[in-house]
C-alpha cells in the first residue's frame, strides 16, 4: 500500500511535444539548388556508362550529355524523350519527361540525402516523389519539350542503380535540359 501512495517512479509522456509533420514540398525545394549543384559538378559524361555493357559499380549518379532528340514518347504515362548521343560510344537515352516519373534516381544520387537523416522511411520515399516532382514542375515543364524532335540538347540528369531501360537506352531524370541553338539563330 505505501508502494501505491509514494510511486517510486516518474510516469512523463514519451512524446513531450508533437513534432512538426515532415514537408517533403518543403525538403525538396531548399534542397533543389545543392541538388542541382552537385549535379553540374560531378556529372560524367554518359559514353562513360555507355562503355560499360554492365556498369560494375551499380550506383545511382549523375550524367551529362548532348545529341539530337529522335522522338518524343508519351505512349505510357511515363513519357520520355529519346536522345541518341554521338560521344566516343554513340548511346540512346530516354529523358523520363512524365507526367510520371519513376523511380529515385535524383534522391540516390544526391550524396547528400541520407536515409539516416529522415524520422522514417515513408519520410525518406516522401522526398524522393516531391524531388521528381519538383523536376517536372521547374526542368521538364519549362521546356517545350514536343518541339524537341530533330534538335541538339544538352542534358544533366541523374540514373539510378539499374540505369537501363528494357530496350537497352540509358533511363535519366533530368535536373537540367538545354535547347542548343544553332549558331547564328
């Protein structure tokens, strides 16, 4: 009885205060300009991976290119614009231009977003769509990217893990897409 008079124990909330729900909108926005930066840093040029028939080192990254857009493909809902690039290894590229963009390639290959700095995994994934979101908002509908069919663009984009699409083209969301004009225009 004394026991149920006295409690030797402190009885506090586990959560003293409710923590404010992670924006991913938010998230995305500050983070798109470091993003973008690191992009137009580190970019290797896409015959880099086109050389490989199997990329050894299966890592989301980021990759800079131009060539002539053969087609623009909005069969599916995750449309895309078919680059063919004449570097050292002529490559195709399928641009991801949506209005769905799959995958997290640009989040995986942000060095700096880790999983570790997120509460949970939902929050994790979260950023990963408001990023593409993000993309088709402020990269793909800046551009008329329809009238892109027989002319030269140059392209920073990031490629997940598996950077091959089923029909061989190398699959890239873009964070940045150029109209090269002809000289004189």
């Amino acid at each position: 009885m004394l026991v149920a008079i006295l409690r030797p124990w402190t009885i506090r909330p586990l959560e003293s205060g409710k923590t404010p729900a992670f924006d991913a909108g938010t998230f995305a926005a500050s983070a798109w300009p470091r993003v973008l930066r690191e992009a137009t840093q580190t970019a290797t040029d896409v015959s880099d991976l086109a050389i490989q028939a199997a990329p050894s080192s299966a890592k989301a990254r980021f990759l800079k290119g131009t060539g002539v857009v053969a087609a623009v493909d909005r069969q599916s809902r995750v449309g895309v614009i078919r680059v063919q690039v004449s570097s050292a290894k002529p490559a195709t590229v399928a641009i991801q231009i949506g209005p769905v963009i799959r995958g997290t390639a640009v989040r995986d290959a942000s060095s700096f977003i880790q999983f570790s700095d997120f509460t949970n995994q939902f929050d994790f994934a979260g950023a990963a769509n408001a990023l593409n979101d993000h993309v088709l908002r402020t990269v793909v509908a800046t551009m008329p990217v329809d009238t892109f069919v027989g002319r030269t663009i140059t392209f920073i984009g990031a490629v997940g893990r598996s950077p091959r699409r089923e029909d061989g083209a190398i699959d890239i969301v873009p964070v940045q897409l150029e109209l090269v004009e002809a000289a004189g225009k």
